[in-house]
C-alpha cells in the first residue's frame, strides 16, 4: 500500500494513517486507491469540473468509483464505514 500512496500527496498519507488506526483492510484499501489511479479519476474529475459536457459514460464511471450505490459502495462510502477519526485527547 506504502508504494501506491508515495508521491500522491498529503491526502494520501492521512488516508494511510487513519487505515492503520481504525484497523481496517490495508489490501481493500489498496485496491481502491490503485482503482482511483487506475481508472484516472483525477482526470475525469478535473474535466467534469472544469471543462465543457463529458460523455455519459465517463459521468457514469466517476458516480459509480466515488460514490457506488447501496450494494457496492464507492470509495467515499467505503471510507466512511472503514476509517475511524483520530481518538480525540482528553
């Protein structure tokens, strides 16, 4: 996992450090983060954003890798259910 997050930035090492906190699946959390470069979502996102239409298939893709639906959720719904806050200091 340690591989894949090097050089992605900040985000990725906070995503990193609250999988190991909470405990979660590091190869899930892997594989969904290789998905996101995989599938070049970045891309995507930054076309959908901020430039003109974009086919439907490539709006399609985006909704179902970052949001999902209810029987396989996106990376947003799994890092919800997955990734725990930092305990907070008494």
């Amino acid at each position: 996992m340690i591989a894949i997050l090097k050089g992605k930035g900040a985000i990725w090492t906070i995503f990193r450090t609250l999988a190991i906190q909470s405990a979660c699946d590091p190869e899930a959390l892997r594989l969904r983060i290789q998905r996101l470069d995989t599938e070049q979502i970045k891309e995507k996102r930054n076309q959908l954003a901020h430039g003109g239409p974009v086919p439907r298939e490539t709006a399609h893709a985006l909704r179902e890798i970052v949001i999902g639906d209810r029987s396989t959720p996106g990376i947003l719904g799994w890092l919800a259910e997955q990734l725990a806050p930092p305990k907070e200091r008494t």
